[in-house]
C-alpha cells in the first residue's frame, strides 16, 4: 500500500487549493505590464486577505521607519511589488495549510518554527552574501517543506511512523518517509506546488533543498538547503536533528561555486545571531495568525 501514497494524493479530490486571488496575484507577477493599481484591486477582491497583507506591511518584519502604511497602494510603494507578491503567497499558504484538527499540535507547531525560521535564517545569509533575491528566499524557506504538511495530513500514521524513527535513528527525514510512505515530502511538496501554480523557482526549492545541485534555482536552493540546516542547528527542526559540518554541505559547495563568498561567512557570528531567532519566529507567527486560528488550535 505504501508504494501507492504518491498515486493516492495525486487522487485526493479534497487538497488544499490556494484562494483564487493568491493564483491571480501570482499570474500577474509574471506579466512584464503589471501595475501597482492591477495588484492592489486584485488583493482588494478578497478582503481579509487584503487586511492581512496591510497588517504584514506594518509589522515588525516588514515595516520600514515609523511611518505606518494604510492602504495597499501605498504598501506597494514602499515595500515594492515583489515583496508585496511574497507577502500575499506566504498568507495564502499560510492559510491553506493551517491547522486540521487530526494533527499532533506539538508536530504541527515544529512544523511552522522550522519553516519560518528557515525563510528568516535565509533572509539573514542572503543579507550577508549580497545575493538580492528580493524577499523570494523568505517565500522558499518557508515553503520549502510543504509536502511534510500533506503528508501528515493525508498519511497521518505513516509520517508520524517515519518522524519518529527519524527523532530516535538520527535519520534523515527524507529516508524514513521513503521507507514508511513509499515516497518523501521532496516529491509531494513538488506535486503540490505545480498544482498550484506556484513559479517555478519554488517548486524547484521544495524539490530539491536536499540535493540542490540538482536544481535549475540551483543558487536558491542552495541557500535555502543551508538554512534549513541552520533552522536545525539553532533547535528550530521537524524531525531529524542530525548534526553536520556546513563547509561539508553541498549546499556550501553549490554557493562556492557559484562565486558567492560562502568562506567569508563568521559562521559563529551567525550562529550567536540565531539566538534570537525562536523569538522572531514567534513574532511572525502570531503576526500571521489571526485569533481564530489559534482558537482552532487548541481545538
Ligand atoms: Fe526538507
Ligand atoms: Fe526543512
């Protein structure tokens, strides 16, 4: 039966769907004729979105300066329209995936501690490498384990068979869900993100962040694969914990190659500025949750 868990979720009439203004939202972005106005009234057709996106806008991980912004127009100018395409796809999926009452809080939380901290960890190396992926990298890294959420959804016991023996056989993730469920969440994130639509490079990431020499985003998945690894070392993981040496990690190969200065990074620097990271990780995650989200929650 396990062998069929890919088939099965392909199947499933019931998957999570994006709301259909992320999809517009995302379609636009690819048009070379997008204007601020187009983006805005396209965000205003779903209003709680829309609220939620302005609220994002003014927060601590976004707000530039004192001035608070109070319509998506003027969002738009300040953050600029990519980060505001970024911001409205993390919302979105964000809400698309949030909590089923089937799961296991404790797993559930993991769950979005190691993605947010992923996609702040890769801000931080983007930052210190120069890279300018205006904000994509945040989208990748906390997009980039998406399939474990489906997983655990749809093949609860299976995923928590393979999280456990990952936890007590300090194994990969990946390897344990290939023995429990017959397939890994590399390979059903990827299923996912081309059902939705989302561009490219993120399916990519999702596909590769383990192996990201195999990529086409090949620098994108590389940094999002050392965040990942960062996310684990700073105790923000879901699932396996096992410990590494970063200058060992293809990740760190793929960067090097690509002539960014991987070599010049403090890695202790960055570790002792990952201390703080469990608390932006919180910050952003009630930022994003509404109060009716959290009620569900402890539901
Ligand atoms: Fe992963
Ligand atoms: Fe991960």
């Amino acid at each position: 039966m396990k062998d069929h868990v890919l088939d099965r979720i392909r199947n499933i009439d019931d998957l999570p769907t994006l709301p259909s203004v992320a999809l517009e939202v995302l379609s636009l972005a690819h048009q070379s004729d997008v204007t601020i106005q187009s983006i805005a009234e396209s965000i205003h057709r779903d209003p709680p979105l829309a609220a939620k996106v302005l609220r994002m806008a003014n927060s601590v991980f976004y707000r530039r300066g004192d001035r608070k912004v109070d319509t998506l127009h003027h969002a738009i100018i300040f953050l600029g329209l990519a980060e505001i395409i970024n911001i409205t796809t993390s919302l979105s999926v964000f809400s698309a995936l949030k909590s089923r009452k089937t799961q296991e809080v404790s797993v559930r939380e993991s769950f979005w501690d190691h993605s947010v901290a992923t996609g702040l960890i890769a801000r931080h190396i983007d930052k210190k490498l120069g890279m300018r992926t205006m904000g994509r990298e945040f989208v990748a890294g906390l997009l980039h384990d998406i399939g474990k959420i489906i997983l655990d959804q749809y093949f609860h016991q299976e995923f928590m068979a393979a999280y456990n023996m990952s936890i007590e056989k300090d194994r990969p993730m990946y390897e344990t869900e290939m023995e429990m469920c017959g397939t890994n969440h590399m390979e059903v994130g990827y299923f996912i993100a081309q059902k939705w639509n989302l561009p490219p490079y993120l399916a990519d990431v999702v596909l590769w962040h383990h192996q990201p020499s195999q990529a086409s985003s090949r620098e994108m998945a590389a940094l999002i694969s050392m965040a990942n690894l960062l996310a684990k070392a700073a105790q923000l993981s879901c699932g396996d914990r096992m410990s590494f040496v970063l200058a060992d990690q293809e990740a760190w190969k793929v960067l090097k190659e690509r002539g960014l200065p991987v070599d010049e990074l403090d890695i202790e620097r960055i570790t002792f500025e990952m201390e703080s990271i469990g608390d932006q990780v919180k910050s952003y995650i009630s930022t994003v949750m509404e109060p009716s989200d959290k009620e569900q929650d402890n539901g």
